[in-house]
C-alpha cells in the first residue's frame, strides 16, 4: 500500500481509539484519584466518571459528546516521500470518522456560523509539524474539548519574577477556571519562546503521559510542587468541592528573550485524549499508546 | 442527600421540594438547548411565534449530541453536558417565559439563573461533563430534531429519557448555589496557597 493510503487509514483509528478508550495513564490517574476523593459529591462524580469509560469501552461509542477541534501532530522523517499529500490523507480520514465512528462536526465558520458538518474547514484538521531525520512517521492526534479550551491562558509575565511569577499564574488560572474546564484537569505548562510559542508548548506537554516525569528533575519539582498547591484549592471533580482538581502538571520550555516571560497554561479535561501511532518506511504501523483494533 | 425520581411535566410544588446536593434523576421529556437555541426561543418569544414544543415542566438539557441517523432514525450516540455558563445570558427569561422546572448542564450558573430558579420554581441539575454514555443510555428515543439548521450541535433535539441521572441539585429553588459555595471556600484557601508557594506578598 502506499504511504498515502496507510497514513488516511492510521489516522482513521487514531481518531476512532482516542476519542473511544482513555490512555491507560489517564485512567489509572482516575481509578486513583476516587479511591482517595475524601468528599461525597466528588466521590459520585469520579464514579460516574469511571463507569463512563467503562461504557465507552463496551459500547465502543466518544467517551465525551465533545470530540473536539482535530489537532494532528506528525513527526515526519526527512527521507519520506510524497509528504505533501499528508495533509490531503488526514483530511479524508477525519471526513471518514465523523461519519462513522461517529465524532461530533465541530468546525463552525467564525463568521457565518455555519458547521462545516465534516471537521473539516480553513486549516482544520490542525498540522502541527516536526520534520526529524530518518524514514518513519510518527503521527498523533489530540481530539480536545471545547470547555477545556477556553480556559486556556496566556500571559507574558515579568522576568524578574522568575519562577514565582509562573506559580502565581498557574495557580490563578486554575482558580479561574474553576468548574469549567471538567476538573480534574491535566495541566500542559509553556514557558518562554514568544506569546504563539508558549501555548504551542503548553498544548504539546498534554502529550506527555502522566506516569513518565519530567526528564528535568529540577522541573519535576516544581511540576510536583504546583499540582499539590493547586489540589489545596478545593474545586474538586467537576467544581462540586473535593480534593482532586488537576491530576497532573507537564511543564516544557523553550529560551525566552531577556526583556520577555511568556508563559501559557493549556488546560485538559479528564477525559484527556489522544493516540499515537508510528508508520515505517515498510508500511508497518506500529500503535503506541492503544492495542490495536 | 435525598435521592428524588420525577416524571415529567414537573410541577412547580415537587421542584420546591429539592434542596441542594440532593440527587435527581428525571424521566419523560427532555429538550437539548445551547447557545443559539437558546437564542432562537426568545427571539420566537419575543414576537409571539410558538416554540416547536412546549417546555412547561420539562428539562432542557444543556447539550450538543453527537447523533447517527440509522435506517430513518435518529440514536444518540454520545450527550454530555456543555459548560451551562455561556447560557446565563439567557436563562433567567428563559425560565420565566417557558416554566421549565429543570435545567441540566455542567459547571453551574450564576447569580441571575439562581435568581430566576427561586422566582419562579425551577432546578439546576449538574450532570457530571463527559460523561456521554452514562447520559446517552438513559434516552430512550429521539421524538424529533427542530432546528436542525443550527447544525448537529446547537440544534433542539427533543428525547425521551428514563431515569436520566445522577443529577446533583446544585442550585435549588430556594437561592441555594453549591458551586458559588465551593467558589466561596476555594477563595478562602487561596491565601494557604499563595503562601505554600511563597507568593505572600
């Protein structure tokens, strides 16, 4: 088969396998958060939480009505031919899976109004991409939605402020957030680069499961420091109190300008999905974070 | 915690029974409204045109459905709740207009809903967000969809539930607001954290 072809039909299943069952992670992070939920209400949420993956799973229906804005991100090798038909190949899968997994249309024109009906429209399907040396594609969707979204914050900080300035921005943004985001949330964190660079960073560190930390361990510190500062909060699962609100914080960076501080807060919903797949330069497919079909 | 069963249409009488942080689970008929339904209603309202069905007593369920047409018929495949902030705009001359007795959605309301829902004798219900299977598998039918040409997501699909639920009363219909109570606590504790982090000034 040809790349093409086996690139439409892998992104068709990414989609259908994110959108249905939740990273295993995710889900541990979930089983473990309402073993240790102290609050009563909180406690029902994260079991109608727990029970609705299980649903999903048996019935193979979206875990979430929601299925997002479809955001691919493709690490393509060099040495890969016809790359200038990916785009086209991703298209046609996302067509294919709005109508039969089913995923709901979610691309809406800004000025008419108008629902494409398809998830498809002006740059959407999103590519966000990566060219790497080699001959292999590693693809990954990241169906994200929309109450999750618009919480997302960016702000160019002070320098001086250093990391205290982050802190306070995270936590302020989680108490903004509060209810609205579908708590408990993960946190992607974006740090430096310039104001479009943050959030890009922010929204990729969801990527990062929530069992493997950061490969920084000084980051790791902090990751771990704000995520017990901003369980203190008690927003709790789905905003009605309790002492589980974000379940995991990813912090990346990139160098910032002397007089700039950008930094952005992406926040994810609990049922925080996405799936990878890898794609050889012989046509195997290889799928990462789900068993195959 | 009282755990109540209603059919619909409610009546104004049984919704002042509920108090905050009971449980609800509601069977009859719902409605999915969002923001252009919303919108749509009490514009009809405002020049005297009826509304495709009558909400007296129903449940109007803050949802964009994913739905499959199969051999003629729509089945919802997956109806989560949407974040119910963005329809405070309109919610208080939407109960008042239309005395429907419950609305369902996630992230609660704020102060003008709540004001609304003591007035005139409706819930707010929160429906735990993502949760999309849990709530598809408690409707039965779909009976019909009106405005379809606001698309799949904001148009008013009218459905048959049964026991549609847990829904946590989180403001009642006597100016009780769990969410503003948790916003309330969560603002207490944001000096704790300030100071955890070393950000006390």
């Amino acid at each position: 088969m040809e790349t093409v072809k086996i690139v439409e039909k892998v992104a068709f299943n990414l989609l259908k396998q994110a959108v249905i069952y939740l990273p295993k992670d995710v889900k541990q992070a979930l089983q473990k958060a309402h073993a240790e939920e102290t609050s009563k209400t909180g406690k029902t949420q994260l079991r109608a939480i727990l029970d609705n993956v299980e649903f999903a799973e048996k019935y193979q229906a979206p875990i979430c009505q929601d299925t997002g804005t479809i955001i691919f991100y493709i690490k393509a090798g060099a040495m890969v031919k016809d790359l200038d038909k990916i785009e086209g190949a991703l298209t046609k899968a996302t067509r294919r899976a709005t109508e039969e997994v089913p995923i709901r249309p979610n691309a809406v024109n800004p000025f008419t109004q108008k629902n494409s009906g398809d998830n498809t429209g002006r740059m959407i399907p999103y590519i966000n991409w990566e060219i790497v040396s080699g001959d292999e594609i590693q693809m990954t969707v990241l169906p994200k939605g929309g109450g999750s979204e618009n919480v997302c914050v960016m702000g160019m900080l002070v320098p001086g402020e250093g990391t205290r300035g982050v802190k306070k921005f995270i936590v302020d943004a989680v108490l903004k957030a509060g209810s609205k985001p579908c708590p408990p949330n993960i946190l992607g964190i974006g740090i430096g680069g310039g104001s479009d660079i943050a959030m890009k960073t922010a929204k990729k560190a969801l990527l990062r499961p929530l069992n493997i930390p950061n490969p920084d361990t000084e980051i790791a510190k902090l990751e771990k420091e704000i995520l017990e500062a901003v369980n203190m909060t008690g927003i709790g699962p789905m905003g009605l109190g309790g002492k589980t609100t974000v379940l995991g914080i990813n912090i990346d960076y990139a160098h910032r300008h002397p007089a700039s501080y950008p930094a952005a807060v992406a926040f994810n919903c609990w049922a925080a999905r996405r799936a990878t797949a890898r794609i050889s330069s012989d046509g195997t497919v290889e799928y990462l974070t789900h068993k195959v079909e | 915690m009282t755990i109540y069963r209603f059919k619909t249409p409610i009546s104004e009488a049984e919704i002042r029974k509920l108090k905050v942080n009971d449980v609800l689970y509601v069977s009859g008929t719902m409605v999915t409204a969002r923001d252009q339904a919303h919108k749509r209603a009490l514009e009809y309202f405002r020049q005297g045109k009826p509304l495709p069905i009558k909400l007296e007593g129903l449940a109007v369920f803050h949802c964009g459905p994913i739905v499959k047409k199969k051999e003629g018929r729509w089945t919802i495949v997956a109806a989560g709740p949407t974040t119910s902030t963005r329809m405070d705009i309109f919610e208080d001359e939407f109960i008042k207009n239309f005395q429907v007795r419950v609305i369902i959605g996630k992230g609660g309301m704020g102060k003008r809903t709540t004001e609304a829902t003591a007035k005139y004798g409706a819930v707010y219900g929160a429906f735990t967000g993502g949760a999309a299977i849990l709530a598809a598998k408690a409707i039965n039918n779909v009976k019909k969809v009106e405005w379809f040409d606001l698309g799949m997501p904001e148009a008013m699909w009218i459905l048959e539930v049964e026991e549609f639920g847990p829904l946590v009363v989180a403001i009642d219909s006597h100016g009780n607001n769990l969410f503003m109570e948790v916003e309330k606590k969560v603002e207490q504790n944001k000096q704790k954290i300030y100071q955890k982090l070393g950000l006390s000034s």
